[in-house]
C-alpha cells in the first residue's frame, strides 16, 4: 500500500474552521487535496450517525473542526461536538475501524496556517493506519492478497 492516498472528510465550522480554511487558501498555504470539507453552521451540529456515514461511504479518516473551547458562537456547540466525537471513537474502536481515524480539533478563524497543519497531521496519520477496513480499495487489497495465497503467488 505504498502508492495509498487517503482519503478524509474535515466537518468545519461555518464560522471558524471554515474560515480558516478559507484563509488558509487565501494564503495560498499548501495542505493535501485529499481533504474533502463539509461546512456546517457549528460543530455542535455534526451527528455521530453522519461521522459514520462518511466512513461507511469510503473515508478514510474524519475530523471536525470548531471554534476554540469558550468561543462558539451558539455557545456550547463546540463542547456538544467534542463529546459526541469522543464517544464516536470508542463506538470506531468496538467495531475494529479503529477511533484514531477520528478527531477533534479547535481552531479560531484567524487559524488558517493551523487549518494546513491539522490537513497535513490528519493525512499523515490516516497513511500509517492504511485504508479503512470500509474502504473499497481496502476490500478489494484484502481480496486480491487473499487469491495470491490461494495461487501460492507471494
């Protein structure tokens, strides 16, 4: 799996995390193309059935992005979002996904060279964990290594 390019979704916040990577563009700061970002109007609106949506659809690895703890525009939104990726983990882990394929990160609007640093941190910890046991290009790796050893062709 060496050619292997994650792919992630980023859950941004429309008024920070978004922001930022809209700064962050407007920088022209370089961070991977295999983000994919949904914009939500707060993170505290992000449901643990989509997070598990976007893995069971292919992701490789998720992450939200909200405003800083303390400074959310719809007040407790970002703290609501933080528990539910919390338990959104331990949910990954029981059913083997793995929850390090998820996480939380807060970032202000002014952020946007953090916003390229989480894209890069994100993708670089999804390449060490390989394809989500869900991803299609894994099933179909599984099942061509499986006829390999079937053949005796290693």
């Amino acid at each position: 799996m060496s050619d292997f390019e994650p792919k992630l979704v980023a859950f941004c916040c429309y008024y920070c995390a978004y922001s930022a990577a809209d700064l962050a563009g407007s920088m022209r700061l370089q961070y991977p193309a295999n983000i994919r970002i949904v914009e939500l109007p707060c993170s505290g609106k992000t449901d643990v059935r989509v997070v598990l949506e976007a893995f069971e659809k292919g992701a490789d690895g998720v992450y939200v992005a909200g405003c800083l703890e303390g400074d959310c525009h719809f007040l407790k939104g970002n703290i609501m979002a933080k528990r539910r990726i919390k338990e959104a983990k331990k949910l990954l882990d029981e059913i083997g996904i793995d929850g390090e394929r998820l996480e939380m990160f807060n970032l202000s609007g002014s952020m946007g060279p953090r916003f390229a640093e989480v894209a890069q941190e994100m993708t670089e910890r999804i390449r060490k964990l390989g394809p989500s046991p869900l991803n299609p290009a894994y099933k179909s790796g599984q099942e061509a290594a499986a006829g390999k050893e079937a053949d005796g062709n290693e």
